[in-house]
C-alpha cells in the first residue's frame, strides 16, 4: 500500500488538513489585499452612518444665512509658531461691491479650538434619548461655525449633511439588495431547481426585464410615486423600484450554481445513499453556493447605490427634507453652483469611494469563493 | 442558418408586445392623470375648473374609456400610422418631437459603443497576455475607477473642469448660433466638437467594465490547448493571440452588445441631463415629471425597441462569427 | 559524444520553478536521444515531467519554467541548441512545424473551435512552405487524404466540433506532419479516445513514420501503447528517468526497481485470451464454479432509459435518446459482473438506472434485499425506495467531485447512516472510524476535510463510505479508471479483499477490458444502447462470439512487444495475401 505510506497522512495532521471551508476562505481572501482594505472601508463607512448624530457635529438642517457657501476650513495645529492643539480660525465675511457675491477669508487673529466630545445640537439617539454630545465641535461666538466641507447655499453643514446623508444611500443599498436578493434567489433556485418549462419561463422574463433600458423604466416606475407620499414609504418604494429591475443578475448566478452544483457527483451520491430531496438542497448544495451568493450581493450593492444616487440626483428619487448623497448632488446639478461652491461635488467622492469599496471587496470575495479549486 | 435567424426575429415580437403593455402600464400607474395634473397647475395659478369641465377635457383626450381600448387605441395608432399621440404638455403631435432626439440618442450610444470597443479590445488583450506587469495593473486600477464613476458625476466633473481650468464651456450639442440652423458642414463640425465630450463619458464607464470581461476571456483562452498547438506551428506571439484566442474571446463580447446598448442609452438619459443635450433624456425627465403619458410613453417604448434590436444584432452576429452555434 | 547520427540530444536537462517559498523541481538531470526513423516511448505517471520534456523540445515551456542543460536537434540547416534561442526567435519558430511536429492529447481544445480544419492546416504551410492558393489547398486536401479522412476537399471545410474525436486527431496528426517533420513529438495522442479509435490512430502513427521515417518521441502513461509501437523506452518517475532502453529489455528484463513494479503492477489481458489453442490456456476458475451454485441476486430485464432529446410545440416528444435499450442480465452473490464499453455505450446509464438515480423508462429491476425476498425497484417510491439504498451502493469514477469538499471525513462516511435515520452521534463516529481502517486509511483523520488527501486516498474514502451501511450490492462506476496504475492496482487490491471478506455482489463499469479481465466472473458488453453479448469472462475473452466483441478485443494495447509485433505481421502477410 505505497500510496498510504509514501504520503502525507502518516504525518501529524496539520492545521491546513481540518481547516473549515470558511477558514479556507478567510485565508484565501486576506491574500486580497485590496479587498481586505475595502472591507475596512466599507465597515468605517456603516459605522460611521450608524453614529451619524454622535459624528456630525451639527444638526444637518440647521441653517445660517450669514454661512452661505463658506469653503472647506482648514485645520491648523501652530499659532504664530506655537503649538496648540488643533483649531481652525474664525470667518472673516466680505461683499464684492460689484457682484455683491459673498466671500470668505481666514480671520488669523480669531484662534477656535476643537473640542472633543463637545455639547452642541441636541438629538434623539436612535430615537432612545435625548442627548447633545457630539465628537467634535467648537466653542465660540453664536455666529462661529465649524465647516470642514464647506457649506451650502443656506449655511448647512455639507460634512454632517454628508454623514447622514450617508445613512440613507447605504441603508438604500442594503435593503434594495434584500429585496432583489429575495427575488432573485427564489426565482434563481426555482429555475435551477425545477428545470424545463418553468425554468424556460423564468430566463424568459428575466430576459425581458434584462432587454428594457433601466434608467427611463426607474423614471418611468419612480415617476408613478406620489410626491405628498411620507417620505419613508418613497424611501422603501424606491428600493422595491430598484430591486425589481435588479434581481435579473442574482438570478442568474444562483441558477448557474444550482445547475452545475445539481451535476456534481457528491450530491448524486448523496441522492444514491438516501438523503432527502430537502437535506441533498440544504446540506449539500446550498453551502456550496452560499459564498459565491454572497460575493454576487456585495456586486450588487453598488448598483443599487448608483440607482438611487442617479434617481435622486434626477428629482425622481428621494426629495428634500429627506438627505442622500444623491440629494445633495442635486444641488450641484447646474455650472453656476458647482464653479461658485465646488466643494458640493464632495458627495460625489464618497459615492466613487463606496462603489469602489463594494466592487473590490466583491472581486475579493468572488475569488476566494471556492477555497478549493486548484 | 437563416432559419435560426428568422426564428430569433420571430422570437423578438413577443417581447415587443410585452415592451408595449409594460410601457403603457408604466405611463398608467401615476394616480390621476393628464387632467388632474392640468387642474392642479390651474389651481396653483390661481383658476380653477368644475368637475363638469374636468370630465368633458377627459372625454375629449380619451382618458374615459377602459384601459384595455386606450391601450389599443394607442398601440394601433403607432403601428399602423406611426403616431404616438398628441404630446399633452407640448400640445404637439409626439412624433415630431420624437424622432429627432432618439436620432442623437442612438448616435451618442453607437458612437460610445465603438470608442467602447476601442478602448476595451487592445487594452483587455495586452493586459491579459502582460498579467501582472506595471501597465496591466495600471489598466485595472484605471478600469475600477472608470467602474467607480458614476456617468452623471464624471459629466458634472469634466464640466466643472473645463469651465473652472480650461474656461471650455461643456454641454449641449451645438453652439448657440447653430442650434436652429439648417444642416451645414460648419454645424456638423460644431456638432463633433461638442459631441465627444458624451460619447467619451459614456465610453468609459462601458469600456471599464467591458475590459475586465475582455481580460478575464482572454486569460481563459490563452488557458487553452488549442493556444499551444498554434504556438507548436510555429506562429509568433502576437499572431497566435490575434489569430486565435482573441476571435474566440470576442464572442461573449459580441453576445453582450445586447446588453451594453440598454446600459448606454440609459447612460445617455442621464448624462443629457447634466450636460443639457438636445437627447431624449432632459425630454423624457420632463415629460415624466409632467405626466405627459404619450409622450413619455412613446420615448420608452422607442428606447426599448431599440436595445431589442440590438440584442437581436448581436445574437445575428455572434451566428455569424461563431461556428460552434452556426452549425448547432 | 555528440553523435551526427542523432537526431535529437537531450543532454542533462533540468527544469524548475521558483515558487514563492520553495522551489518545485519538474525534470532533473534528463538523458535521451532520438535517432532518425526511431520511436522513442517516453512512460511515467502523472506528474512524472514527461510532457514537460516535449515542451522543452520546443522551448515552449511556461514562462516562469529555468532551464539548464542543452537540447540539440540536428535540423535540416545544421544543428540547433534549442534552449539558447529564445522561445519567440526566428530559429525556433522555424522548427515548430516545419522540422518538429507536435500532437497533444485533447483533439477536441486542441484545435481552434472558430477556424476550419482547411484554414488550420492552410496556416502551418502558409508559414513554413511557399505554396499559396490553389498548390496550398491541393497540399492541404492531399494531407487530408493521408491521414485517411474521407472526402478530403470537403473535410477541409468542417469545423473540429462537426468531427469525432478519431477525425479531430487525424486532422491533427495531418497538421504536425504538414511540412515534413523529421520528428514528431506525441503528447499522449490517444488517451482521450476509445479503444478502438485508439488502435487505429497508432495504426496510423505507425505507417507514417515508418513511410517518412520520421524520428518520433511517443510520450504515454500506458505500457500497452509503447509495446505497439516503440523502439526504445525511457521511464520516467518524478521527474527523473527511471530506466532507458531497448524495448525488449525494458519489458522482459526490466532493470530499475521501479519499471519492475509497474511492470507488475499493469493490468494485462489473460493469456487464453490471446492464445490460438484455447482449452489448453485456460486455466481452472474456482470463481466459475462457485458461481453456478449462488443464488441471483439482482435480475435486470428489458430495462429501457430513453431521454427525450427534441419535443414539439406541445411538449411531446419528437425524438429521443436510448441511453439503454431493452438490456437484461442477472447478477449472482458474490460474484462481480463487468459491464464494459466505449464511450457513450450506456453502460454508466444501465448502473444509474439500476440504482434508480434515473426512473427507467421500461423494463424491470428486481433485487433481493436482505429480507431473501425480490423487490421489484423500479416500482419502489420515497421511504420504501430511501430504505432499499441502504442494501445497494455506489463508487464513483472521480475521487475529487464524488465527495462534498465542505464535509469532514467523518460527514462524508457517516452520511448515509445519517439518511438511514441514524442519529446516535458516537455509533455514527465509531462506525466510520472502523471504515476507515478497513480501508487503509488511519482513524484520527476522521476530522479532515477531503482536500487533505490525495485522489487515491479520496477514493478509499469513497469506498468506506460505500460500505457504511452494510450494503450487499455494490455498483464500481469507473472507480479506478481516473487512477495512475500504481494507485489503481492497489484500490483494485482493496475491492477484491473487500468482496471476499464482506461477500459483496459488484457491478463493475469501465472501459478497460484488461483490467476487468482479471476482476470479473463474467462480463456484458455494450454497445449503442445495447447488450451486445454476456457470458463468463473466460468464454468472453477465450471466444468473443460478436463482431464487435472481437474489434474491441483486439483493439486493447498489449503490453508484450514480441507479440505485438506477431500480430502485426501476421496482418501484414493477411493485407499482403488479400
């Protein structure tokens, strides 16, 4: 018996030999390093929408009229040569005589420390109590504000709009891909499930859903939405929009897994030893396919982020009061503002940061789907 | 062969009739209709109308009858007469706004498609023949950007640019002295040089995602044996990879034109908006926001019977390159 | 020593890869020559570098391959150090093809799939010869005629997926040979196909090389196929050469340890077989008779498994498939019944419709459980059906997709105890714990996972796990055909001690008739669906009674050189008196 003497199981197992499937996985996955930092990321970016009243440091209605505008602040951490602590200077407001515009100037003499953990506007945490703690904030006059994005055409805060605007686009991402997810997958595992006709109708419709111009369907269908409607229905409607135009792809992945999976010599052997149609689905093919599911949702996201980003940005998607990054876009929409104030473009960056995050860490997930392919 | 190809048209009429019916639901779905919005801007102006008048302005455009004969009605009227209805916000016939602007539409989207290719071939080829090298890694992180982007914001972005650095004003189709001018070869030139500002902004985001498909093809053919006989004939290196794996690799490309058209003409809707092309999007928006139901409905429908036709192109074409499916 | 006499030198070569942390040595230290019209066999097992050599002959290797050593090929031009040129240098690119030939195992990836044969062959002699047009397409059709395809101008328009894998392989063997090569280098050219396609492909190789006496390098995993054609032999193991000689040498007085284990090691085809007077060769068979006394225990009659391959508008069926077609046969106790067949026989589909992984489309399946009593399975439903599984069970061919690669030893072999409703925990461990001793394999691996082991070991896995539940009736569905010989005499080993010990009844399917002729009591033969012919493996083998019985039997490569070339000469002097 050479084969049984001359290899390696006559050696102490080693720690590779028992490793679970997701221990493969996480091994496999970490050698991505773009993708370990994008998981990173994208934790940093929900952790920090979770938080969003503790992290913004102002209310992100609250309106100054004498703030129109104002640029992204500086932070500074020497005054005339002495260290102390970070700060920014106060706001020096001057009016072009000719175009009677508004501009603004470091005021050098006027030093406004930041304070952390400071008491500034309050609000209900997670609707739980009340309370006016904030990260971070400045002490100063009524009229001193802290704008470390700038702010927009009535004063607001761009960097706390940004921060709970986040809250919303992320959110969007993740219950749209619920949604299209539940759709997907279902139909997906019929069709692969079930096979023929049935099968053949579902490729068909998706086919169809596949073969429409998404963008003028999502105007079409987000068009149909009431503008009176609350807010928070629109919100959940938007995302049902996006998920039923989104689900084709799931679908297709899950159906591809079952058909190859259906194929695969252990679960016919499973079959042959008397394993239940249910268990042969739930212990044989389902873990086969759940990572590369998952991998297929995380691709996902994006899409739906931009959906909602590019619905918004349009004025058919979530409308003001509510905040979104592609509501804030909106007011970058025309030349004139974004030449006078381009620092309104800034949800554009955490909308690129956020799909890149998603789709590398898919990519990432995508590879190390199956630990065990040579 | 052509039995395959008369049977893939055949195959597509369905689908154009569902198109047809999902349209018109589409345009249906907003509670109230041309009416009640007619009423609500007479309202907000200060006038106002009797349900007696209401009823009668809903009889004279229709809006009375069942759903099913105001389907007919609508649909037979296109077929049979190519007319899409009166354009109830524009009060003119749709189809004499129509046509122009799909006509840019389609041209901003096959031009993109092209620049699409372009771009996406070459690269996807050398990166998957140089894996890992400095220029393959530099493509990726260019394709996950171009990925990243969203089509509006790159639109907004090099806007802003122009305007701010290169005081380039960017937008629109034609220069305001030609915008109503016949058609000129000075106003052909006005019209490319504001022309590849769109077709560039829709290309890259395409091209992105196209060039990882390219690569991810290419690295799976050169896999093949069949890349080592040739290699075993004698033929060089850039003759084998142009001659075999990239004829092979292009086919799932040629079968995703289909769905590339659907995502460059929504591309298209959008970019117009920020970039305030005489396209179908900026019409579209506003007929939507106005509930103008025939014209937005004749705008989706044409826009998806394209992307139909499109897809019924490349599956023709993937036919004719592909022997493994002519023969099937 | 440099010798002009050679056609090819390989001189100590050495390839290897650097890997991130070690360093993987392909071929070390290789020694070989090729002189003109000679045809070297190169024979190892996976793994043992021997392809790797071919493709050093080229200078073809993976980029990141290190070479050392030389490689000189006496060319037409003068010789040529093949490793000092680069692999896109003019000087190499003009040999692939033009003097060195080169034919891989898979007809089927190894053509382009988007160019016809004629655009294929037209491009070797485009490169290499100054024909064009219409010389180029008489050239190209006068190729096709010599590699026996038929119809030769129209075969230059078929494309590789309208063409059989015998075809595909001539059309490859048409392109190497194109220009005239004086050596031609074969990559296991005949292991994907049939036997009988097999047979003939070396026919062919033969009858060319002799005709252009070319120089051929014939690289294989399987003896029989250097017996048929071979002058020389050089034995590869691991990435060294074994043992190099002539080729009576190497199989009748093998000299390296482990040429005389393989040798031993090699199914090979009883000698009554092969002998003209039959009753004095064959030998007493204690299987034979015992056989006569058991009992039936499986009876299959006019089983049927149709598959529709085309249905109508309405969803009936226009034309189907007879994967089986009216096939009957018994199994008795104890005994292993051998069902073989080239590929696409329906041999696999007869053992699957019998352990109802299909529902047959006709016919019937009766088995007696331990209960001493027939049931008919084909009747059996749900429960009845899930309880009967636990009496008949399965091995499959591939070790690597036959086991879930997310279940730990212990899962796998305790699966269908599990589906038996076994829910004790400890009975479920201890029992596959004693399994996987029975098998070979040590009990404290009950918590690894299957990629810990190797396909052998795998296979063992699957055996315990065949054998967990007690089962009687035991369907073996190419279980050692994915095997390197070495691993596959050993599981062979395995079964047969298992049979005797634990009195298991075998179906056994497979493709190799030497191996199953020293397996099975008796044999069935399938051909397009049907039983062609069944009896005792001696009557089989001694007397085939059907025509095609006796192409298949003489098709089998015999590892046994002097009678190969007895048989060859005896058909010589046949074409030579007809």
């Amino acid at each position: 018996m050479t084969d049984v003497t001359t290899s390696p199981t006559d050696e102490p197992t080693r720690v590779i030999d028992t490793a679970r499937p997701l221990t493969l996985m996480w091994w496999r996955f970490k050698k991505h390093k773009l993708a370990l930092w994008s998981l990173y990321a994208i934790g940093f970016l929900y952790f920090v929408a979770a938080f969003a009243e503790f992290l913004a440091p102002y209310d992100p209605f609250k309106h100054s009229k004498l703030h129109a505008y104002v640029p992204p602040m500086s932070v500074h951490l020497f005054h005339e040569g002495e260290f102390i602590g970070p700060f920014v200077y106060g706001l020096d407001r001057k009016r072009d005589p000719e175009t009677a515009r508004l501009s603004f100037a470091e005021d050098t003499d006027k030093v406004l420390p930041i304070k952390f953990f400071h008491r500034g506007d309050s609000y209900h945490f997670w609707g739980l109590y009340e309370t006016d703690l904030h990260l971070f904030g400045i002490e100063g006059g009524r009229r001193d504000r802290i704008y470390l994005l700038g702010s927009d055409s009535l004063g607001r805060d761009l960097l706390s709009r940004l921060i709970y605007g986040g809250r919303v686009t992320l959110s969007v991402g993740l219950i749209g891909v619920f949604f299209s997810f539940v759709i997907g997958i279902t139909l997906g595992s019929i069709a692969g499930l079930v096979g023929g006709r049935v099968d053949a109708a579902i490729q068909r419709v998706a086919e169809f859903v596949r073969s429409i111009p998404t963008i003028p369907l999502w105007l079409g269908l987000a068009a149909a939405l009431p503008i009176h409607w609350d807010p928070i229905f629109v919100y959940l409607l938007i995302t049902v929009i996006l998920a039923l135009i989104g689900w084709t792809n799931l679908a297709r992945v899950v159906r591809g897994h079952f058909m190859t999976i259906r194929n695969q010599d252990f679960v016919l052997a499973a079959q042959l030893s008397g394993a239940k149609p249910r268990r042969v689905v739930t212990r044989h093919m389902l873990p086969s396919m759940t990572s590369y599911v998952i991998a297929a949702v995380t691709l996902a996201i994006p899409e739906m982020i931009l959906g909602e980003t590019a619905l918004s940005f349009l004025g058919l998607g979530l409308r003001p009061p509510v905040i979104s990054w592609g509501v804030l876009l909106q007011d970058a929409q025309n030349l004139r503002s974004i030449s006078l104030a381009p620092w309104l473009l800034a949800p554009g960056g955490a909308i690129v940061v956020t799909i890149l995050a998603f789709n590398f860490l898919g990519d990432g997930l995508r590879d190390a789907a199956d630990p065990y392919q040579k | 062969m052509l039995w395959f190809i008369l049977k893939r048209i055949l195959w597509s009429i369905p689908t154009m009739v569902l198109i047809s019916i999902a349209t018109f639901i589409i345009i249906q779905l907003p509670p109230g209709d041309y009416v009640t919005a007619y009423i609500a801007e007479l309202e907000e102006t200060g006038e106002s109308i009797s349900a007696l008048e209401a009823e009668e302005l809903r009889a004279s455009f229709g809006l009375d009858r069942p759903l099913v004969v105001q389907y007919w009605d609508w649909i037979s009227k296109i077929i049979f007469y190519g007319d899409f209805g009166l354009s109830l916000d524009w009060k003119l016939p749709v189809s004499d706004l129509l046509w122009d602007r799909i006509a840019l539409t389609l041209m901003i989207s096959t031009l993109s498609l092209l620049l699409t290719w372009i771009i996406a071939i070459p690269i996807g080829v050398y990166s998957a023949t140089r894996q890992y090298s400095v220029f393959d890694y530099l493509f990726t992180v260019l394709g996950f950007l171009g990925r990243g982007i969203p089509d509006f914001l790159l639109a907004l972005v090099l806007m802003w640019l122009g305007f701010a650095y290169f005081n380039f004003h960017v937008g629109g189709l034609f220069s305001p002295e030609y915008a109503d001018a016949p058609w000129t070869f000075a106003k052909f030139w006005d019209l490319l040089a504001h022309l590849w500002v769109p077709v560039v902004v829709l290309a890259t985001g395409g091209a992105a995602g196209l060039l990882r498909v390219m690569r991810a093809n290419m690295l799976e053919e050169l896999g093949k044996p069949y890349v080592e006989t040739a290699y075993a004939q004698g033929m060089g290196e850039r003759e084998v990879v142009w001659r075999y794996p990239v004829r092979v690799a292009l086919n799932p490309f040629f079968s995703t034109v289909g769905w590339a058209l659907p995502a460059l003409i929504s591309g298209d809707v959008i970019t117009a908006v920020v970039l305030n092309l005489p396209t179908t999007g900026p019409l579209l928006l506003r007929a939507l926001l106005n509930q103008d139901m025939y014209m937005a409905g004749g705008f989706i429908l044409i826009l998806s019977i394209f992307t139909i036709i499109g897809t019924l192109l490349s599956d023709i074409l993937l036919t004719l390159t592909d022997p493994r499916i002519r023969h099937a | 020593m440099r010798d002009a006499e050679n056609l090819l030198e390989i001189e100590n070569l050495d390839v290897k890869f650097e890997m991130r942390d070690h360093t993987v040595h392909a071929v070390q230290g290789i020694d070989l020559t090729i002189k003109p019209g000679e045809v070297v066999g190169v024979v190892g097992e996976s793994g043992s570098g021997k392809s790797l050599t071919a493709r050093a002959i080229l200078n073809l290797m993976p980029r990141s391959a290190q070479t050392s050593g030389s490689v000189l090929f006496n060319g037409r031009n003068g010789p040529v150090s093949v490793l000092d040129h680069g692999r896109e240098s003019r000087v190499m690119r003009e040999l692939r093809g033009g003097q060195i030939g080169m034919i891989f195992q898979e007809p089927m990836t190894a053509l382009s799939p988007v160019h016809s044969i004629g655009q294929q062959v037209m491009k070797t002699l485009t490169l290499h010869t100054d024909l064009r047009k219409a010389a180029l397409e008489d050239r190209a059709a006068e190729l096709m005629d010599l590699v026996q395809l038929p119809d030769p101008r129209g075969m230059l328009k078929k494309y590789p997926h309208q063409l059989s894998g015998g075809m595909r392989q001539r059309a490859m063997i048409a392109m190497a040979l194109s220009c005239n090569p004086s050596l031609l280098l074969a990559d296991e050219p005949t292991t994907a196909l049939d036997v009988t396609t097999e047979a003939t492909i070396l026919n062919l190789i033969r009858e060319l090389q002799e005709k252009f006496n070319m120089g051929v390098m014939f690289i294989t995993h399987n003896f029989g196929v250097v017996a048929e054609l071979a002058d020389r032999v050089t034995v590869m193991n691991h990435g060294i050469i074994e043992e190099t000689g002539d080729i009576d040498q190497i199989f009748y007085d093998p000299k390296a340890a482990y040429t005389r284990k393989l040798m031993s090691l090699i199914p090979r085809l009883p000698e009554y077989a092969m002998a003209d007077n039959v009753e004095a060769m064959v030998p007493a068979q204690p299987k034979e008779a015992s056989r006569e006394q058991a009992e039936v225990v499986l009876k299959v009659e006019n089983l049927k498994m149709h598959f529709p391959t085309k249905k109508d508008w309405r969803g009936r069926t226009v034309e189907e498939l007879k994967a089986v077609d009216d096939v009957s046969f018994d199994i008795r106790r104890g005994e292993t019944f051998g069902l073989v067949g080239e590929s696409g026989s329906g041999k696999s589909t007869v053992a699957r419709a019998v352990l109802r992984a299909y529902q047959p489309t006709g016919g019937s399946v009766q088995f007696k459980a331990p209960d001493d009593k027939f049931h008919e399975l084909t009747e059996l439903q749900g429960d009845s059906l899930r309880k009967m599984r636990a009496h008949m069970q399965m091995v499959f061919q591939d070790p690597y997709s036959s086991l879930n690669p997310r279940m730990t030893v212990e899962q796998l072999i305790g699966e269908p105890l599990v589906n038996q409703g076994e829910t004790n925990g400890a009975l479920i461990r201890d029992r596959a714990a004693m399994l996987l001793e029975r098998v070979g394999l040590n009990a404290d691996m009950l918590s690894r996972y299957p990629h810990a082991f190797s396909g052998g070991q795998r296979q063992r896995i699957g055996i315990a796990r065949a054998l967990v539940t007690n089962p009687s009736f035991v369907v073996l569905d190419e279980s050692v055909s994915a095997l390197d010989v070495s691993i596959a005499a050993q599981t062979i080993d395995l079964l047969r001690e298992l049979q005797e010990t634990l009195k298991l009844t075998y179906l056994f399917i497979t493709h190799d008739l030497s191996m199953i002729s020293n397996f099975a009591g008796r044999i069935g033969v399938m051909q397009k669906g049907k039983l062609v012919e069944a009896g005792s493996t001696v009557t089989f083998f001694a007397n085939p009674r059907e025509a095609y019985s006796r192409r298949l039997l003489n098709a089998v490569p015999i590892p046994d050189p002097r009678r190969a070339r007895a048989l060859r000469e005896a058909r010589e002097q046949q074409a030579l008196s007809a």
